[in-house]
C-alpha cells in the first residue's frame, strides 16, 4: 500500500499539481496552503512523508519541519 503524503504549499496550483502526480502513483495525498493549518493536519492523520515548500509567508519550511519533527520525530 502507498503511504500517506502530506504537500504543504502556499501556492496551491502547485500544490493540486503536485498532488495529481503523485495521486497518479496510488500515494494517498493530502494538501495544505498555510503552515498552521498543515500542522493540525499532521496532529490529526498520521503521514508518512511530508513535502513543503521553503519559501511562505509566515513560516518559512525549515521552521515547519522543525515544528513537524518536534510533533513527530520520526516522520
């Protein structure tokens, strides 16, 4: 079975982009346009991988992957 992805992009015509290729793959994917909200995702669902862009307003995707990994080591 595929995992379970998470796409964290504040552009969501990339992250819908993002999501149909790898939809195309039998990934279970999930998207997510504002950092905050992608962290009550990962509080609520368990994923197996997370992809974030790194430039967003608000929280870059180094400071959510460090807040992700605070949540979820292992993730």
């Amino acid at each position: 079975m595929a995992g379970k992805i998470l796409v964290l992009d504040d552009e969501e015509n990339y992250a819908v982009m993002l999501k149909d290729l790898l939809c195309d793959h039998n990934y279970q994917v999930d998207v997510a346009t504002r950092p905050e909200r992608a962290l009550s995702q990962i509080e609520e669902i368990p994923y197996d991988l997370i992809i974030s862009d790194y430039k967003m307003p608000v929280m870059d995707g180094s400071d959510f992957l460090k807040k992700a990994r605070e949540l979820y080591p292992n993730l």
